[in-house]
C-alpha cells in the first residue's frame, strides 16, 4: 500500500487516537516520537476517520452499519439494505485534496456506481463513474481531476447481486493542500502535480507531492515512475507567485543523472535556475548497480538565488544505467517519491484545471470515400510500404507494398488483398515470403474528436488480420513514439468468422494490457459478411460500435482513475490494414509453423489468391 496519507479506515491504532469528533485531525506528537516515526515512513500529518465519521442510506442490520466499513478490521462489512441506490458516506472533518478511494467489496459487490464529492454535505461532483464492475478491490485515483471537499461517498446505481452492497473496507486517501504562507514552508505538499507521461496510474505525477515516501528510498509506493524516455518532466502548481529557495528531491533508484529545475509564471514557459554541476553528473553516471542492489538518493538544491515563479518542475536530461547484467547496462523511466519546493507564498487554491469537455454542435462529415473511382484516392490516402514508412511490427508475415494486386478499387469497394510468394519480395526492412496492403490518411487528414466508421467485409480464416484503426499523429517523434501516441483499434479481426475485438492502446494500457472488449455478431452474423464498424470519439471518452449497437465503452475518467494517461486529445489519422500472423492471431491459435499465428491451411489459401478484405466506404463526421 502506499505511503499516502489515510483519510477513512486505516488502523485500530489510529482510529482509538481520533477525537470525538466525526473527522479527527492530526494528533500532535511528541517531536522525538514524530522524528522517529518518519525515520520509517516519511509523510504528510496523519488523519483518520472514526467509524462514526461514516453514515449511510441504510444497513442490512445492526452489525454491518457503515462503521464497519472504517474500523480498520478487513472481515467486518458494511451491507446496505436491498435498493438498488444505496450510498454510504465518510466526513473527513475539512477539505482536503482526494488523491484515491479504494473500495474492498464483498461477494455483494456494485455492477454500476459512482464515486462523488462535496464540500457541504449536499452538492456533489463524481469523480468516478463504474458501469460494468466486477467486485473484488477497486481503487480509483482521482489524477488529473480536481477532487476537493470534505464529504466522500458511494452511491449505487445498479446492485450486481439480489443483496445490497457490501464493503470490507472504504478508505480515503489524500491530504490539505499547503496553505500560503509567509514563513518558509513546504510550499508543494498536496498541491496539485503535472507532468508528461507516466507509466500507469499509480504511477501519476500526483504522487511526487502527497507528503510521503520511504525511509530507504527504495520500496516501491508512493511515487512517479516516467515512460522510458529521457526527455520527461513532473512539476508542482504552488498555487501563485512564490519566492522558492530550495527544492527537495527524494528519489527511487531510477534517479536523474542530469536535469534541470525549472520556474514558470504560466505552465507554459521554463526559466532554468538550476542544474548540477559537470562533476556531479559524471559521478551520478559511474553509479551503476544492479536493480537489486540500487537504492534512490535524496537531492536538496539550494538555489544560488531565490528563483519567483508560480510553477517549478524538474526536466529530465539524463537517465541512471543499471547493470542488465554486468557489463551490459539498460535505462528506464525516472523515478521520484516527493518533490519539495521550500520557501514562501503559494496559496491553497491551486486547482487542476477542468477536463476537456464536448463543444456540443452537429455532426457533419469532413472526411468520406466510397472508392467508386478507377483506383485509389491519393489525395486521401497515403499507401504505406515495409522498410520505407515503417518497419515490421507485431511478428507478422507480411511485406507491404504499393501494389495493384494488393491495394486496388473493384466495384465500388477497395480491396486490400494478400499475396504469395516464397522469398520473393525484397524491401530495406528483408526479404518477405508474403505482401499485403495497408493504407492511411497520415498528412492527408489528420483530426481530433468525432465519428469514425466503415463498412467491411473480412476474411476469415486462422491468422488472417485485417484491421480499421487510428494512431496518434505524433507517433513518430521519438519524444512520444508508441503507446505515448495513442491508438484506437475500431475493430481488429483474427480470422474468426463470429467475432471481432475493439481496443485502447497508451501508457499504462497497451499490447495484451490494453483496455478492450470482444463482440460476437448479433443474429447469428458473420465476419465475412458486411457490417459497419465505428467509434464515437469524445473528449469524455469512447464508443465503439458494430451495426449501430454498442459494443464496448471506455470513459477518460475510469481510464485516467485505472489505468493511465488519456492520451486522445490531439490528432489520429484513419489506417486501414490486412496483415498475415504476429503476436495477436497466434495468441490464440497457437501456431507456430510455418509461420507465427498462421498455419499451413492458411498459407495455402493465400498462396491460391483468395485472401483479401473489401472495404465499401470510410466516413469521419466532426461537430461543428
């Protein structure tokens, strides 16, 4: 568990040190027994709630009451009566910024609810909204949302279960932003983080300013942990004009060998006022160790003149190498428990800004081919070749290749089709076996948000793979790449005729990780058969879809609260692909000869020119 403060349900312990009051604040300590405990677990002042703090609708009966639910005992429970909108309630006892909630549910768990905060008791904002839970522990991390009050609850939508919902436990963590302050402070605790991109979400820049890290530096909480790429960035919001003295790093092994921290008035534009010296980055460099062995440091920078500025970020120049074994060595992400700014000013009300929200409008299409020209579009769509605008990926088979017989128009419909021939395709990336087509609308048309469709008819058969998608337009700058892009799988077939995937790919979510679903075709249907296949992309979220139903749905607030980045607020561009074996169809199928995921019955049917997908029309509708 990490080391972030516990607003609700910690210990017996603490829970007996709280005052009468329904939210007890920090118990002062002696400075000696204070100065000992954060020699073991360095953090912010410790709150907890008694389980009177906690109320509910209702109980199923007097021994599973909402105290149960913070008592610290995990096989007491609190169980609501039988209603499907059943809530239960913790008063932290002031505001404070909310970092996670973790509910431990018991067999009678909540198909559907929401997680909502308050300040009065009576107006609520959700911070996280569940449509299709499945029980068991649930944290939901509030990062990049603005989550302050001092009421949290549960409310139920949908019971999973005939019984009501049933929590082991409710615990809040989090902790009361720095307040502005003439005297030198802290000016960084529980305010609110930024940074670029982060491993997963709990992982998020949100971690580098919750007061807490351990004493060895090394356990693994409470933390930021960066992609792996050096040019990466976290950074704190002070709340307003500060005059900054010094700034306390504490870092996990993954330290920086060389960086900058960095001032801004706006968030927007950095004023270097520090960097180590030529002969400490050497020494930080000859550091190398073994993963096991490594262990974090702790960095104080004195600035050598007190630096004004709003904002104050550390930018990663260099990574620590670590034996992979000796003498080979290997980088990873940066890695930073807590990020200190010391010195005065600041204020309380810094705030995360709103999220993106849909502008409204009507839709209207900005993008269309029905491929009813004598052949491809090329004003539309640019035709993707191996070893010229990518290399191989995924394992697959297949060269492609700029080709009539593998990407041309036939009766009003494109056809991307596959091709056979032993050894007899040579491209800069070797020497394919195989040739397909895949095609794009990369600098051709390039969009953010809106209705992406097509209609379809596929191959089916073990390993075939033909696949409408989207990627990030940044997917080539080597300070994104992928996942960091984004990609958006419409639908991905594996030579299955009775189902279809869809699929988020980014930080945190991507490859087998990646947040999809599956869907077998209503009505008994087929892939070989047309349907139309889409995605409604929103700033809130996704919807995807096949025939007009809707097959799998993917909020930015679970995302961001579960998993990662939302990294789909910025252009894709439209592909469209047939690919033979890799990675995914021999997941399933196994196969592993001839040829990775695709078996001899498959090469045989593509050896005797059978094998293509036929696309009828590609449509984008956007707001305006």
């Amino acid at each position: 568990m990490p080391s972030r403060t516990t607003l609700a349900a910690t210990t017996a312990a603490l829970i007996a040190l709280a005052a009468p009051m329904a939210f007890a604040a920090p118990v002062p300590k002696p400075a000696a027994a204070q100065a000992a405990a954060w020699d073991t677990d360095r953090a912010a002042a410790a709150y907890t709630a008694n389980p009177g703090a906690v109320t509910a609708s209702g109980s199923e009966n007097a021994a599973s009451g909402p105290g149960a639910a913070a008592d610290g005992n995990g096989t007491t429970r609190w169980s609501s009566d039988f209603t499907d909108n059943a809530w239960i309630r913790v008063d932290l006892g002031s505001v404070v910024r909310v970092s996670s909630v973790t509910l431990d549910w018991e067999a009678a768990y909540g198909k559907k609810y929401v997680l909502e905060v308050s300040r009065n008791g009576t107006d609520w904002t959700t911070f996280y909204t569940e449509d299709d839970g499945t029980g068991g522990s649930v944290t939901a991390h509030t990062y990049p949302q603005e989550v302050t009050g001092r009421y949290v609850r549960m409310r139920g939508i949908q019971r999973a279960t005939p019984w009501g919902y049933s929590l082991y436990s409710f615990k809040v963590y989090g902790g009361e932003p720095a307040p502005a302050s003439t005297t030198r402070t802290n000016l960084a605790l529980n305010h609110p983080a930024y940074g670029d991109f982060y491993q997963h979400a709990g992982n998020s820049p949100a971690f580098v300013t919750d007061g807490g890290w351990p004493a060895d530096l090394k356990a693994d909480r409470s933390r930021w942990s960066s992609d792996w790429n050096a040019n990466r960035w976290v950074g704190v919001d002070l709340g307003a004009t500060s005059r900054i003295e010094t700034v306390d790093l504490y870092w996990e092994a993954a330290y920086a060998v060389d960086y900058r921290v960095q001032v801004s008035d706006d968030n927007r534009t950095w004023r270097t006022v520090y960097q180590p010296s030529a002969s400490e980055v050497a020494a930080r460099r000859a550091d190398v160790k073994s993963p096991g062995d490594a262990v974090g440091r702790h960095d104080t920078v004195q600035l050598p003149t007190p630096a004004t500025g709003r904002y104050v970020r550390m930018l990663g120049v260099e990574r620590r190498s670590f034996y992979n074994p000796a003498p080979a060595t290997a980088q990873f992400g940066y890695s930073l428990y807590e990020f200190q700014v010391w010195g005065t000013g600041g204020s309380a009300n810094a705030a995360y800004p709103a999220l993106p929200k849909n502008p409204g409008g009507t839709y209207t299409t900005t993008f269309f081919d029905d491929f009813t020209g004598s052949g491809l579009d090329r004003g539309k769509w640019r035709v993707v070749r191996t070893g010229t605008e990518m290399n191989p990926v995924n394992g697959e088979s297949q060269a492609y290749v700029d080709s009539a017989d593998n990407i041309r128009t036939e009766n009003g419909a494109l056809i991307l089709q596959s091709k056979y021939c032993k050894g007899c395709t040579r491209t800069p990336a070797g020497t394919f076996d195989f040739t397909s087509g895949r095609i794009d609308t990369n600098t051709k048309f390039d969009f953010t948000y809106g209705k992406v469709s097509a209609r379809m008819k596929l191959p089916v058969g073990d390993g075939f793979w033909p696949a409408f998608w989207m990627l990030g337009s940044d997917v080539d700058n080597p300070d994104v790449s992928w996942p960091g892009s984004g990609e958006t799988d419409i639908m991905e077939n594996i030579g299955y005729g009775d189902w279809t995937s869809s699929a988020l790919h980014g930080p945190g979510y991507s490859a087998d990780g990646n947040i999809g679903k599956q869907q077998t075709y209503a009505n008994g249907g087929r892939a070989d058969q047309w349907h139309t296949y889409g995605v409604e992309w929103a700033p809130e979220g996704m919807t995807f879809t096949v025939d007009d139903r809707v097959v799998q749905t993917t909020s930015r607030s679970k995302l961001e609260s579960t998993r990662g980045k939302w990294v789909f607020d910025h252009d894709q561009y439209v592909i469209l692909n047939l690919a033979l074996g890799g990675a995914y169809p021999a997941g399933w199928n196994k196969v592993t000869s001839p040829y990775w995921g695709l078996p001899q019955s498959s090469v045989d049917r593509v050896a005797q020119g059978g094998v293509r997908a036929e696309i009828d029309w590609v449509r984008v509708e956007q707001k305006k």
